[in-house]
C-alpha cells in the first residue's frame, strides 16, 4: 500500500543533516555510529529521537506545540526527546545547536510495515532533560547536601543485568550538583555512572538515568554529589520480583498475524461475536463518530501567488467530490462581482472597471462566496493573499482528498467485546480499551489477542474458564477508528480523529495532517477547561483538548459504556510506544506543579502492587522489563496530560485505572543504547508488543478476581 498526500507540496530539495549519530557505547561502535548522517528532504516527515542542547530548547518546543512522542530522558548530559518533524523543522533544530541520534520510522514506513504484515499473514495462512556540568565542584563541609535514594532496582533479561536508581537531594535549586551512584555486585566488581537532573515545569523531581548494564547482580549501591553528600547504602532490589501462574500445556495464544484496520478488526468483532455466542455480548457505543470523511475543498487561483480556499458545507462524499469552482472575466465594463452555481459549477464572475478590467480582490470574492452560497460553500483567503486581485483562474475540482477507497463513507458505529459466563453485572467488571491515538497500530493488537485468548482458552483451560466465571471483561479494540482509517490509508502519523473544528486560514489543505481532535485530551477531569496542562486550545496542535469536555463522539463512547456498566472496577488504556506502566493522577496545574489528587496510601499501594504483578507477566513473553522509572503515576513518569480518560475513569467514577504504553524502548548491546521502536514497528515487533502486553492484560483480570475476592472476604 502506497500512502499518497494530494496536498503536500514537491520537494526538490533534499536537506542532509550532517550530525553525527551518537552512540554512548563501546568507542568502536560509536565511531561507526558517528559516520552515518541522517538525511529528510524538507518536506519528509520522521520520527525522530534528538538530542536537545538544553532545557530551554525543549521548553519553547513544548510551548509551540510540538508533537511530543513520549517524556524526554536525560541520556550523557543531554536531553533526549522524540519527535515528530518534518526534515525542515529538523535543520532548524540543528542549526540551533541539536543532534538528531535516531530515524526512529519515517512516515510511509507505516505503510510498508503493514504491507509486509499482511502479506506474512497470507504466506502463514497458504502454509497453513537536564544534565550536570562537565566537571566536579570544590565542595566545603557547608555545602554538603542530604541526598535520599528513591529507587535502586536490577533485573536481567536477555542475559544482560541492568540497574537502575533514582535519587533526590535537597539541593533542590542548584541545578549545578552532580550526582553519581556507585555500585558492587556479587562477586565484588564495582563501577560506577552519573545521574541527571529532572525538572518538570520548572520544578526538581530528583535526578536518575536510564537503565545501566552490570556484569552481575548488584548488592550494594551508594550516591554522591558534587556537594559532598552521600546517601546511606542501599541494597538494590529485585525488579518487579512477580511472575504469573505458568500457563498449562496446550494453552492457545497468537491470534495475531498482521496489522489490523478498522475494517479488519469490525470483522473480528463480528466473527467473535458468532464463534463464541455463549461467552461474547458486542455492544454498539451510543455514539457514531463522523467517520471517515472530510469536506470538499480546493485552491481556486495560485496559493503561490493568490488563492482563496473553496470549501463544500457538505462531506465530499454527499456529491461535493467533483464539485467545479472558477473565476471569469465577464468581458464587459463596469459589471459587478456576481456568484452562481449551475450543473455542479460555482462561477465567481469578477467585477471590472471602467475600463472593463477586473478589479476584485481575494477577501471581495471570499466574502461573496460566503454571501451568496452559504449552503454549499465556504470560502476563506489563503495565507499571505489578504488584499491581493484576484486572478482569473479554474476550473478546479473540489476533492476530500481521502485516498481509502475501501474503507465505508458514513458514520462509524464503534463497538465492545463484552465476555464473560456471566455478563449481568454480578461479577467485577474489567475494562481494556485502545488506540485512542490513530497511530498506535500495535496497541488493537493487544486488546484483540487478550479477548481472542480468554476465549479460546475457556473451553480447554480450567483457570481461563475460572476467569471467565468470576470477571466481567470488555473490550473496545479501536476507540478512534476514522483518525485510524486515515492513519493507514493517508498520513500514517495522524494522532487525532478526523472531527475539523479549525476556522479561518487553519482550515487551509494545507493543515489537513494536523486536524482533529486529541481523543485522550477531550475528557472532564483535569482537563484543559479547568486549568490543567497539557492540553491545547490551537486546533492544528497534536494534543488539541477540542472545543468542550467531551465534546468528541469517541470520548464520549468510553465513558457511556463505563457508566452503563457500574460494575467496572478496573480499567486499561493501551498506547504506544515508551514502554510505560501509569496510573492517577494524569495532570496537574502548572503553577506550583499542583496534581490532581494523590490516591489514598491503599489505593497507591493497590496500584504499584498490581502493576508489579502486571509488569511480570509482560515480561514472561520475550523478557521485556518495563523500568521502574516508568512505572508510577503519568503526572510524575511522563508528562501531564490534561483531560485524559484514565482520571475520569478514577476521579468521576471509582475506576482503578491504568495505563500502557506498549513498545518498550529494545536494547542494543552493540551500540550500548536504548533504541526507540516507534509506533508502526516491523511487524514481527508489533506481534511481539501483542504477545507479550496481551499476557499483562490477563493478569489484570486476576488482578481484579483477587480484589473482589478479598472485599467479598472482608464484607
């Protein structure tokens, strides 16, 4: 499959970004990494992982909205952020002193990723932040500091241990001090590596650093600072020390073999719905989205030089596509500005002057068309052509410019899995539901591999048959399809729905991969109305809030199902990629860093217990460790993000809520860094990502049985 973008300019000249790859690994390797440029054409889109030049860079990043894949990370004295840019937002990075370490996927990888999915499924079927300063400080017994170890953890998985620490110090305005952790294993190896200062919102959090390889497992760990502080030594602990019931001889799993579209995964549904009659209720959300469909729209004139934009009222596909629009020149003196439309043509006849040439301007013809045909078109003045004559131009041809021809042309009715033996409401209620964000292809992946697992299995496994007696489950595979569809058919990056609240010069084509609504910003709790952060009111940002609370039909649809459905306790939101584990609270203000509401003592300790036995079933597929710096709440891991749906499940409705971010970070012993896996990985990765999270979503239905068990106990 080829993705097309009718309204993406040529591009001729190819823009090569000469920094260096870094690799902070074996100097060989880094040398060889050093050699490869990285190379966009201007107009190329990527996701890419840069090296920022310091904290100043990434805050007036963030303020212009820029499309943030996941929290940066502290990485060598540098910040490390991925995001996505187009090649000639990339050189302007550059030129302002960043490196670009990593093409994490270019757009149009999606697209081949996808192909090559499908067609593996068809062989498979025919064979059956801030750093510290480059040197120590003097220090005087006056500037000793107290430093605490938040965390110190290890785990070994591919036969490689890795540890890693999380330290404070109480020199909390000084963002010269220095911190490093020294650490001995076992048998009496020692070593040592830096931590990096973390600020979020301009407030200290405490300094760490990613996860470092050991030779073995570590026994004892203490940290220093450049102040002179020492913490008190640690013994690092095993992470997250939980495994899962071994599964039984036989069990089924690996329902996945391609990456699924909307389209794809309504067939699923329906044919669940069929295979398991007994098992499975599918539920259709109250709320049809606009589906995959867009207005008519075209440049009449020469956006060059002067154009006005023409837009149909009405979607392309409601006999708009094809629609003709022109300006003539009526050959007379002294006639006015006239429009009319006839036989699917709008004629813009221009006024003329004594002298018999025309006179109208881009804002007289704009304005005319919006007079005179209100129902059917509107028109505004394309960027940088305000006051400028209108040339006689046209025909052109209105177009949604929707390259999907076979995805359906109506509002899309979204549907829930429903299973269980008994689906009445008597038994706790789990809630898993995913691909929020139109990029996250993997993340339906996971949701459908979990149901088709739990059901598969109820018949020839007693403990999934158990599960199935005890836990109310549903599913809601792909909460945003039309933002979907257009993300494999379109532009493979599109992270909203497909909804177009722009107004005026916004609504130009040239915006069309920046329209819609952020679906996980649109919710009622901590959100962007009330005065929360990360959330935006520019509708061509990537994390636009829309124009109310719940103002989406998608949104709306999460939490309709969870209020008809009381019974549901727990909840997942599966996204992509970082490998994260998160739970409440999800925003805060940014004036003093102020959160939602902190969980109660319990409640906190329900989350990270829960979250370890979730972490090690994830890890029992291919050894995937999501670190214990991920793991926590979003507000204090990630980032906030305003009006998101797991603190309305948790705040409004009583949810024990969670969220995924699938697609852990793979470790390369070669080059000895972290490597980012994107969002439309190679599929043999994004089946991994499904195996493997899948696993950990049937761990939080035992989650689940074991809590209500427990209350059922207590009475």
């Amino acid at each position: 499959m080829i993705v097309r973008r009718r309204w993406m300019a040529a591009a001729t000249t190819a823009i090569l970004i000469s920094a260096a790859l870094s690799h902070p690994g074996p100097a060989a390797a880094r040398a060889a990494a050093d050699a490869t440029p990285i190379t966009l054409t201007a107009t190329e889109t990527a996701l890419v992982r840069v090296r920022l030049r310091d904290q100043a860079q990434l805050d007036r990043l963030v303020a212009a909205g820029v499309d943030l894949a996941n929290r940066p990370r502290a990485r060598d004295g540098r910040i490390l952020a991925d995001l996505v840019l187009t090649g000639a937002q990339l050189a302007d990075l550059t030129a302002q002193g960043a490196t670009a370490t990593q093409i994490v996927q270019r757009a149009g990888d999606g697209s081949r990723h996808f192909a090559e999915s499908v067609r593996a499924a068809q062989a498979r079927t025919a064979a059956g932040l801030r750093a510290p300063g480059a040197g120590q400080r003097t220090t005087t017994a006056a500037a000793v500091d107290t430093l605490a170890v938040q965390q110190a953890y290890w785990w070994t998985t591919g036969g490689q241990t890795f540890l890693q620490a999380q330290v404070a110090t109480t020199a909390t305005d000084d963002p010269d001090v220095e911190i490093t952790v020294s650490w001995r294993t076992a048998d009496g190896a020692t070593g040592s590596f830096p931590l990096y200062r973390f600020e979020d919102a301009g407030e200290y959090q405490y300094h760490y650093n990613l996860p470092q390889p050991v030779p073995s497992r570590p026994v004892q760990l203490t940290a220093t600072s450049s102040l002179g502080g020492v913490s008190r030594v640690v013994t690092p602990a095993l992470w997250p020390n939980a495994t899962p019931p071994p599964l039984p001889a036989g069990y089924q799993k690996d329902f996945i073999d391609a990456y699924l579209t909307p389209v794809d995964i309504q067939a699923r549904i329906k044919r669940l719905g069929r295979q398991y009659r007994d098992l499975v209720d599918v539920i259709d959300l109250p709320n049809k989205t606009q589906g995959y469909r867009r207005t008519a729209v075209a440049y009449l004139g020469d956006p060059a030089a002067a154009a006005v934009v023409v837009e149909s009222v009405r979607f392309g596909d409601r006999g708009m596509n094809g629609v003709q629009v022109r300006t003539v020149d009526p050959g007379r003196r002294n006639r006015p500005l006239t429009v009319g439309y006839r036989d699917r043509v709008l004629t813009v006849s221009l006024a003329t002057d004594t002298a018999g040439k025309t006179v109208s301007t881009t804002d007289e013809v704009a304005a005319a068309i919006n007079a005179r045909q209100p129902n059917r078109f509107r028109a505004t003045v394309e960027d940088g052509s305000a006051g400028l004559p209108m040339p006689v131009a046209g025909p052109t041809r209105l177009d949604d410019g929707l390259q999907g021809t076979e995805v359906p042309a109506k509002p899309w009715t979204v549907q829930a899995l429903r299973l269980g033996v008994h689906r009445d409401g008597s038994r706790v209620g789990v809630l898993a539901y995913s691909q929020e964000h139109a990029r996250e292809w993997a993340t339906p992946l996971v949701t459908l591999e979990f149901a088709e697992r739990m059901l598969a299995n109820a018949r020839t496994d007693p403990a999934t048959r158990e599960l199935l007696e005890q836990v109310d489950i549903f599913v809601i595979p792909t909460v945003n399809p039309d933002g979907a569809n257009y993300s494999f058919n379109d532009y493979n990056f599109q992270r909203k729905n497909l909804v177009n609240h722009c107004t005026g010069p916004a609504r130009d084509p040239k915006n069309r991969n920046s329209w819609g609504v952020d679906v996980n910003r649109n919710y009622t709790v901590g959100s962007y109305f009330d005065g929360y952060v990360g959330a935006s009111a520019n509708c061509l940002s990537g994390t636009y809030a829309g124009t109310a609370e719940l103002s989406e039909a998608e949104s709306g649809n999460v939490i309709a199902l969870a209020k008809a459905h009381p019974n549901i306790r727990f909840a997942m939101n599966v996204h992509s990629y970082g490998g994260y584990f998160m739970w409440p609270p999800g925003a805060y203000r940014a004036d003093g860093r102020i959160t939602l509401p902190r969980p109660s003592i319990d409640e906190s300790t329900l989350f990270l217990n829960s979250a370890r036995r979730i972490v090690g079933a994830i890890a029992q597929e291919r050894g995937t460790v999501t670190w214990p710096s991920q793991t926590g709440p979003v507000a204090d891991v990630l980032y906030s993000a305003a009006g998101n749906s797991a603190d309305q499940l948790y705040y409004e409705l009583g949810i024990f809520a969670w969220d995924f971010e699938v697609g852990n970070d793979r470790w390369n012993p070669t080059t000895g860094e972290w490597e980012g896996v994107g969002f439309q990985p190679p599929f043999d990765e994004a089946h991994g990502e499904s195996q493997e999270y899948a696993g950990g979503l049937v761990e939080l239905v035992r989650v689940a049985r074991d809590h209500a068990a427990a209350e059922a106990a207590t009475g």
